[in-house]
C-alpha cells in the first residue's frame, strides 16, 4: 500500500528554519532578526528558542522587500501593514454583518410565511425590501 501523499503545509504552519525563509524571501537572515525585533514579523518559536517562519511569514517579509525596494521607509511599511491588517479585519467584520442581515431576512421571510399559513395579517412584520446597491440599510431592534 502507498502511503497518503501529504500536501503543503497550511499557510500559517511555522515550519521554515531561519536560513530557508531567508532564501524563500530573499532577505538576509540578520535582516530577518531585526525585522522582528521592529515587530514587523513574529515567527514562530520552537521548545528550543529556535524561529520557524510560516509561509505567511515569508509573503510578509516578501511585501516588506518589495516596499523597502520602492523606497518606502521602515516606518511607512509599518503603517501600510497596519492599514492592510486593519482593512482585512475591517472585510471579515463586514461579511459576518452580511451574513447576519441575510439570515435576518430569511428568519423575516419564514415569520410572514408562517403568519400568512396562520391567516393573520402580515402587515404587522417588518417590510423586506431587496437590497439596492446605492443605499444603505440600518437594521433596527427593539428594546426588550
């Protein structure tokens, strides 16, 4: 029998020596260590102390050459990956509403459907309107 062929580590996995993530991002490694001591990257550490970077890890430090390169200072690729971490988390937070809004109006849906199966008047719920791409939409609840 064959053994299970194993695929590439999840992108946060910290499996990368130190020498390997320098060589995958074309960093030398002491600038590695003082890109961590900066905290711009935090690599994962073994029982020993030993640092192990992630394929995260290695894209970041990628991003962090590719703006020193352009001639962005230190402190400015600071801001911009606090900005794109501040976005990313900013996209997250908008989908969980989204999802929340859209199963709110499926409850909505299912509460006027049960209510007409009942014969009582469904003028009393909430109206649902299709959401339209140039307006916003403000959910209200009542106070218990």
């Amino acid at each position: 029998m064959t053994p299970p062929r194993l695929g590439p580590p999840p992108p946060d996995a910290a499996v990368y020596v130190i020498s390997v993530a320098a060589e995958l991002s074309g960093l030398h490694p002491q600038t590695l260590r003082t890109y961590e001591r900066m905290g711009l990257i935090t690599p994962g550490r073994t029982g020993g102390g030993g640092r192990r970077y992630s394929a995260h890890d290695i894209d970041r430090l990628r991003e962090i050459a590719s703006l020193t390169a352009a001639g962005i200072g230190i402190e400015g690729v600071r801001r911009i990956l606090e900005l794109e971490n501040r976005a990313a988390a900013l996209a997250a937070r908008n989908e969980e509403l989204v999802a929340e809004l859209e199963a709110t109006r499926e409850a909505l849906r299912q509460a006027i459907t049960a209510r007409r199966a009942e014969g009582a008047a469904a003028n009393k719920l909430p109206v649902l309107r299709q959401p339209h791409p140039d307006r916003s939409i403000v959910v209200w609840r009542r106070g218990h």
